[in-house]
C-alpha cells in the first residue's frame, strides 16, 4: 500500500483546495520520514495542480516523489538545499501595531467571495473571516522601517501535537501567505504559489509571541521570488522558506 495524504477542509486556501503551505510542510514532512532526512533537511515542493481537500492522495516515493489524486498530478518533492539572507525582524511590538494595515482586512478584493474580507477570506494562514480557533489568524503588515511585511502571531493550542508543538504543516502554512503579502506591499498582487522551498530549524510551542516575516526577492518573467522566515519569542529563527509565485492577479 502506498502512503497517503489527506488534506481536510479546514486546511483550505482558495475555497475549494488545499493551503499550498500547508500542502507542502505535509508533503515534507512524510517525504523527510520516508527518505530517512535529517529533521533539519530542506524540501522542495513544487505545486503542480489545486489540491483536492477530504480525499486520501498516494505518495509515489522515489529521488523525487508524487503526490497524486487519482491520475492527476498534485505535487513533487525533491531534498534541496536552502541558502537565503534573512532580515532582521521588526519587533512583535512594531508588527502588532502595524497589524491593521494587513492586506488580510481589505474588504471586497477577492471576487470569489464577495463581501469576504482579505485577500483570501477563509484561508487556513491569512483568512479574517475564520474562527478564532479554526485558522492561524497570520496578518502580515508593512511596518515602518522594514523592507517588506511582518506579522505579529501568537498560535493557540488548537494545532499543537501531544508535546504541545506545531506540527511542521502548521509552521509551513504560517510561512506561505507573508510571501504573497510582500509582493502586495510592493504593489503587486501576485497569482498562485507554485513551489515553496522550506527548512524548520526548531520546534516551535503556541501560546507565545511569534514574528512572521516576508520579503520580495526577485522576479523573472512570469515568476515572483519570495522569502519568508518565523522566529520565536526570544528572537531565535524557527524556519524559513523561498517561494515562487506565478503570475499576477491584476493583469
């Protein structure tokens, strides 16, 4: 029996699929178990169709792996390495105040849910319109002084695991929306995530006061470079990734 996948509805970004962090950290975290990686290693996930939610989804292990949904192709995974430059993080102070600035409290700017709030209303990462206990409530912001967007999050315990962490999903997922929001800021409203490369340094307990960030890199034709990292109360980097998002929703 091949291993499998399953993504519930909760877990969404668009309404009808997966959050693609939250997609990718699961790929991750199985691909890394099965390859027998280090707990530290770097996955590359690239997103290659809409991730269908509540439906068990094979993982064709190999030098690459296939994660798939019947015959159709959902993702890939690869070990990688992961190199970024990371910024130095606003204060959660700073982020917190800057929090109602988020492109998550826009009303009325995704015509798939009209009247919604926010760039996507009901995502699992970045949705306002979620309960307080069924999303991570990540409203990254720019702040003054800092080149791209940060958000200040505390995380409940309704994710954590038996030892009172976030399992790495949860992180990744925490990791993905900052990325689009940095593009945002900059006056860009890109299209889908289409490969997230991440790599969890430490774990990473709620209930304490965590800093996202995220920060445009480059962008190549058609592709929009993203990073983003978390760090933990006492300033200490937890994980990080490098994004590709492809298109733009204005154009």
């Amino acid at each position: 029996m091949l291993p499998t996948i399953t993504v519930p509805a909760r877990f969404r970004g668009p309404p009808e699929s997966g959050n693609g962090g939250y997609v990718a950290g699961a790929i991750a975290e199985r691909v890394r178990a099965l390859s027998g990686l280090a707990d530290d290693a770097a996955i590359e996930v690239t997103l290659r169709a809409p991730t269908p939610l509540d439906q068990p989804m094979q993982l064709h292990a190999g030098e690459v792996a296939h994660l798939m949904a019947g015959e159709t192709l959902i993702a890939e995974a690869t070990p990688a390495s992961l190199e970024l430059q990371i910024p130095q993080p606003p204060t959660f102070e700073a982020a917190l105040a800057a929090r109602d600035g988020s492109p998550a409290f826009i009303r009325n700017i995704n015509p798939l849910l009209p009247d919604g709030t926010g760039f996507h209303p009901i995502c699992f990462c970045c949705g306002a319109d979620v309960a307080a206990n069924e999303g991570l409530h990540v409203y990254a912001a720019p702040v003054d002084g800092f080149t791209g967007v940060a958000a200040a999050w505390r995380p409940p315990t309704a994710f954590t695991d038996a030892d009172g962490y976030l399992p790495e999903p949860i992180l990744w997922a925490a990791l993905d929306c900052p990325g689009q929001f940095a593009y945002y800021a900059s006056g860009i409203r890109t299209g889908m995530l289409g490969r997230m490369t991440g790599r969890i340094l430490r774990a990473v307990a709620a209930e304490q006061n965590l800093r996202v960030i995220g920060w445009c890199l480059e962008v190549e034709r058609s592709k929009h470079f993203a990073g983003t990292a978390l760090f933990d109360q006492a300033g200490s980097l937890c994980g990080y990734s490098r994004q590709v998002w492809i298109g733009r929703m204005d154009q």
